[in-house]
C-alpha cells in the first residue's frame, strides 16, 4: 500500500508541478498580451487625441484667418470717405458675402449712430436704449479700441431674435481715421453661430462636434452633433482677440481600437527588436562612458595645471568653514603645506594672533549669507616665519552642479609690492606739490597783473575826469561851480570803490591760487549787473555801443563770490564791445540777458549770456580760445578767457561760447541757484 500510494504522490507533485509552470507561462503570456493590447489602444487613442488637437488648431487658424480678411474689409468700407448712402450699399454688399455678420453700424466720436445695415438672412430684435447705453457691449468695444488705437471685440451677450429664439453675440470696434484723426468707429456684429457654421463648418467631420466656449466650460455656440460612443475625445484651444477670449472645444468619439491581427507575431518581433536595441544601448553607453572617464581625466589634469600654474592663491571652504582645498600658489604665500592647512575650521595659522578675534567675526558673517563685495577687500596675514604681508581677498559662494551652496571659494593676491609702489608713488608726489606750489608764485602774479588792471583803469579815469572838472574855467582864482564839485564827489566814490574791488580782486586771486574756498553768498543777476554797468557805460560810450540788459522777471538769486563774478561779466562784455570795434561795424550792440536754466531735481540754474554783433570767431581760433597765454589782440595777455572758465567752472557752472545771429558771438555760463539751508 505505501509503494502506490508514494507513486501517486509523486505523479501529483508532477502534474503539479507541470501545471504551475504553465500556468505561469499561460499567465505570462497573457499578460503580455493584455499588455499589447493595452498599449495599442492607448497608442490609437493619443492618436485620435493627437489628430483632434490638430484640428481643432486648424480651426482656429481659420477663424483668425477669416477674421482677419473681414477686418480687412470692413476697413475698406471707409476707404474714401464715402457717403451714408454709398457706404449702406457696400455695407449691405458685405453682410450678404459673410453670414457670421448680423449688423455694422457708423457712428461718429462721440458713439451716437449715424447709419446702420442688418443681415437679410436672420430677423433680430435690437433694442436701441440699450445700445447706446454708454455700458452697451458696443460702447465697452469701442472705449478698449480708443485706448488700443486699433480694433477690439467685446465678450459675448445673449441678443433675443424676432421669432422668440436667441443666440450669442460678439462686437467688434473698428476705429475710422482720416488724415491721422479719429472721425468715428465702425461696430460690426458677429454671430457665433454662424462663425461655426461659416468658418469652422467646412473642416468638420460627421463625428466631430464643434462649440464656443468660456474659461469655465459654459458653452455659447454648438455646431454638430457628436455621437456619444464608448469612448470620447475632447481638445480645446485658445481664441486670443484684442479685448476679448473665447475657446474653442471640438468633441469626437472613436470605437474600442481592434486587435492586431497577429498578436503572437508581433510580440516576438517586437521583443527581438527590443533586446537587440538594449544590447546596442548597452555598448553605446559603455563607450560614452568611457568616453566621459577621458574627458574627465583630461579635465582633472588640465585644471591642476592651471591651478599649479597661478600666482593667485585660491581656497576652498564648506558651509561650516573648513578648509576642503588649496592650490601651490597659497601654500607658497603663508608657508604651510596642504596637510597642514586642510580641515582647519575654528582659526587659520596665517592669521595674526592679535587679529585672530576679528577674523572670527568676520567669518561667522560671511557663512551667515552676507556676500563680499565684488571687487575684494584687503587684510593682513601670517607667514609661517613670523612676516607680515597684505593680501587682497576675493569670495565668491561655492555652487555645485545642482545648483547648490556649498561653501565659499576664495582669490587670494599679495600686494605689497604694490603697497611698496604706491609709497614710492606717494613721495614723488609729494615732490611734485612742492614743485607747484613754487610754480604757483608765477600764477598768482599774472593773475594779479591781470585781474587788477581793470580797477587801476577805472581809478585813472575817474582821477582824471576829476583833475578836469577842479580845474579854473576863467582864472587861478575863481571857485569850480557846484555841479563840477558834485561830479567830482561821484568820480572820488567811484574811485574809493575801485579801490575797494581791487583789494577784493587781489584777495580773492589770492584765495584762487592757493585754491581756498572763496567766501560765496547769495546775490542777484540784478545786484551783479548794477556793479559792472557804469565801467561798461563809460566804454560803451566812447566807441558808440548801446547797451541793452534783459533780465528774466521773479529771477532767484545766485550763490557765487561776487567779486569774481563780477569780474567774469566785466571781462565778457569788454571783449564784446572790443569785438565791435573795429571798422566797417555800424550797428554795434551788446546784449546782456540773465534768465533760468535748464535744471534737475537736484540743484537749478541762472544763465548768463553776452552777445555782441562783431565778426564772430574763426575756428582756428575756436579751438584754442580757452588755452591760457592765447590772444589775438597785440595788447591782450591772453588770460581772461582761462580765468573766467576757471572761475565758473569752481562754482560748478558752465563756460562756451556759439555764433550768434545774424552776427557776432554769444558767450554764456551758468550759475547754481542759492538755496537757503533747512532751519
């Protein structure tokens, strides 16, 4: 009994046995053809999906497409300023070639209608009260294509017909131009129906249905009827339009995708395809990466040439500040050796002990987030001998290839050669201002020569006049008559106040040499004028100029030093009235003019000009006008132009010159308007 019963046993653990293998194989085989016929499915399925999407974008190409031809010809409507009865007849023309429009109406700027023309295809219900309410789609339409000087549709409406049904609307304003000015708009009315069926119908399908839509799926028109199968596709795209977005939705269904006809077949091949594929993916891989071994090794090796290479000391930390790497060149600068300076974290043994603290510091700030600045900053460190040396110190944050912080790298250069030059520097020039202040005595007495050569003349003329009027008309004995002893009561104030400018003229000289802030106040274009009129009168006089003053109404006043000032004006109006005499110059006038200038938020401007009616300057001459020691008058010392520029451009003003019309030059600079401080 145990002999069958073991061989029975056996015999059931065989078929057992061989039945679970097949049933694995059956299992395994029918999972892999669930799984083919899965993925066809899926593969015909985002092919339909693919195929609606197309056309759905193919679609809205038409929409645009003929929208924008319908654009076109509305804007030919008002092509040559028709009349309303020409324009009713080509506009009824319009409406019968494009069913999607149900009306176009004329109005004028201020959107009151002047004509309109509705469709003879489809009876609507307009309600005038509310299309010309100023909140009227219509209206919206035209403000937003005021505001985009070009056209613009509306959103949609629901617009009731005659027979008691309805459909959706759009509007769009078109702006009418002529000769650059707007002369009114142009709204036209499009159904969205009938944009369907005009525009999109053509290219649909009897199992495709296509509908307008809005952002949140409300649909406003439907064209088609799609029918509902097992299994539904859907594709929208977006309709973009100046002021207004709709999208367009197209439906389709498909039947269950069929079965390869010859499943078993197509597996294999596709499963030898596939492991042929993997093994030549395999080999290529290999060879990209030993390819990239080789690269990365040549990379390796010729950044270490580089960094061995460099004069720059270069070193690396992690976020918790230790030291990960160092190049030969900063090993060489402090004296340590790598092994030595690698791991290092809370101090550095090139830091100087007494500055150890502050380098501390500064350390826990820079691994706070606080950046460097760009361009480095200087410190001092420690060689392993004991010297001191300068260094400059550049950082920049450590990011890996994810795109991660990971610590700091820092450029390290020794500058104390470079502190050696500029010491070196530093005492020549010294030397150098040593040099110049010498050469200053010879400035300051040319200026003084200059300068002061104007009081002195005025004085001598005024001595003289004087000498004349206290001088006997009859006899030795008899007494000057009271208007000559009045007379010479003005010339000696005058005379005292020349002498007063010329001490000022030496004093502020002296200042400008030595290169001292002058003693500046505030003082008017007016208060300047009065100073310099009577020596410019007392010119002007004597070679028959006239003198003419323009002075800008409600002018601040200028804050300057106003003997030099002064002595710019002078110096300006007497080489204009210079320029004017000479002969064959009959009209010979010199214009003062003071007004304001162009300024900004920071400091305003008052504008002095001085032209005169002469010959005008060369361009040879132009071009060396301001060089000290230049002139053109065998008199001249050629320092009055240099002087004056110097002068105004120490107030922070500006000095230049340009022709004047019809003749002549125009010299003009700027004064910086006073501004009274805070209290």
């Amino acid at each position: 009994m145990s002999k069958p019963r073991r061989t029975l046993w056996q015999r059931w653990r065989g078929a057992w046995r061989r039945w679970s293998l097949w049933t694995l194989l059956v299992a395994l085989v029918v999972a892999m053809l669930v799984t083919v016929v899965w993925l066809a499915g899926r593969y015909e399925a985002s092919q339909v999906q693919s195929r609606l999407e197309r056309d759905t974008s193919d679609a809205v190409s038409d929409v645009r497409v003929a929208l924008t031809r319908n654009l076109q010809s509305l804007q030919a409507l008002h092509a040559d300023d028709p009349g309303i009865l020409a324009w009713e007849v080509n506009a009824s023309e319009l409406l019968r070639g494009h069913r999607e429009l149900v009306r176009l109406e004329w109005r004028d700027t201020g959107m009151r209608l002047r004509s309109q023309v509705q469709t003879p295809y489809r009876p609507v219900y307009w309600d005038r009260g509310t299309r010309e309410s100023a909140h009227s789609d219509a209206s919206l339409a035209c403000a937003n294509a005021r505001r985009l000087s070009g056209p613009a549709y509306s959103s949609s409406y629901f617009q009731p017909h005659g027979d008691g049904l309805g459909s959706e609307m759009m509007e769009l304003c078109l702006p009418i131009t002529s000769g650059g000015r707007s002369t009114g708009f142009l709204v036209a009315t499009y159904a969205l129906n009938a944009m369907l069926e005009d525009l999109v119908g053509h290219s649909l399908t009897r199992s495709q249905e296509a509908s307008f839509t809005e952002a949140d799926g409300t649909r406003l028109a439907v064209l088609g009827a799609a029918r509902r199968g097992s299994r539904m596709f859907t594709a929208t795209h977006l309709l973009d339009l100046p002021g207004a977005t709709l999208v367009l939705r197209m439906d389709t269904w498909h039947s269950a995708p069929s079965l390869f006809p010859n499943v078993l077949t197509a597996l294999v091949t596709a499963m030898s395809i596939a492991l042929v594929t993997v093994m030549v993916v395999l080999v290529r891989d290999n060879r990209r990466r030993l390819r990239a071994e080789r690269d990365l090794g040549d990379a390796l090796a010729f950044r270490k040439a580089m960094e061995d290479s460099l004069v720059t000391g270069l070193r690396a930390r992690d976020l918790e500040g230790r030291i990960t790497y160092v190049n030969p060149a900063f090993c060489d600068m402090v004296g340590f050796a790598p092994q030595e300076l690698l791991g290092l974290s809370v101090s550095a043994p090139y830091w100087p002990p007494e500055r150890v603290e502050e380098y501390q510091q500064r350390q826990a700030i820079r691994f706070a987030g606080y950046m460097p600045p760009r361009e480095g900053f200087e410190s001092e460190f420690m060689r392993k001998d004991g010297t001191r040396f300068p260094v400059l110190i550049i950082e920049a944050p450590l990011i890996n290839a994810q795109g991660l912080h990971t610590g700091w790298m820092s450029a390290f250069l020794d500058i104390s050669e470079q502190r050696r030059i500029e010491e070196l520097s530093r005492a020549s020039q010294e030397r150098l201002q040593a040099t110049a202040r010498l050469a200053t005595v010879g400035e300051m007495a040319s200026l003084l020569s200059h300068e002061l050569n104007q009081p002195l003349a005025a004085i001598s003329s005024y001595a003289t006049g004087s000498m004349n009027l206290l001088q006997a008309p009859a006899g030795a004995g008899e007494v000057p008559p009271p208007e000559s002893l009045q007379d010479v009561r003005m010339a000696m104030q005058q005379i005292a106040r020349q002498a007063e400018r010329a001490g000022k003229v030496i004093k502020s000289v002296h200042d400008f040499v030595r290169r001292r802030d002058q003693a500046r106040e505030a003082v008017t274009a007016q208060q300047l004028l009065d100073a310099i009129m009577p020596l410019v009168s007392l010119q002007a006089r004597k070679i028959g100029v006239r003198v003419h003053t323009v002075m800008e109404p409600e002018l601040p006043a200028a804050l300057c030093d106003r003997t030099m000032v002064e002595q710019v004006l002078l110096n300006l109006a007497r080489n204009a009235m210079q320029a004017m005499d000479v002969p064959g110059i009959s009209k010979r006038v010199l214009e003062i003019r003071a007004r304001r200038a162009a300024s900004n938020a920071h400091q305003a401007w008052i504008e002095f000009s001085v032209a005169d009616l002469g010959a005008g300057i060369e361009p040879d001459v132009a071009e060396r006008l301001f060089t000290p020691f230049f002139t053109t008058r065998a008199e001249g010392m050629g320092l009055g132009l240099s002087l004056c520029r110097t002068v105004i451009e120490q107030h922070g003003g500006f000095l230049g010159f340009a022709a004047n019309e019809p003749r002549g030059t125009v010299f003009t600079f700027t004064l910086p308007v006073y501004q009274p401080a805070p209290s």
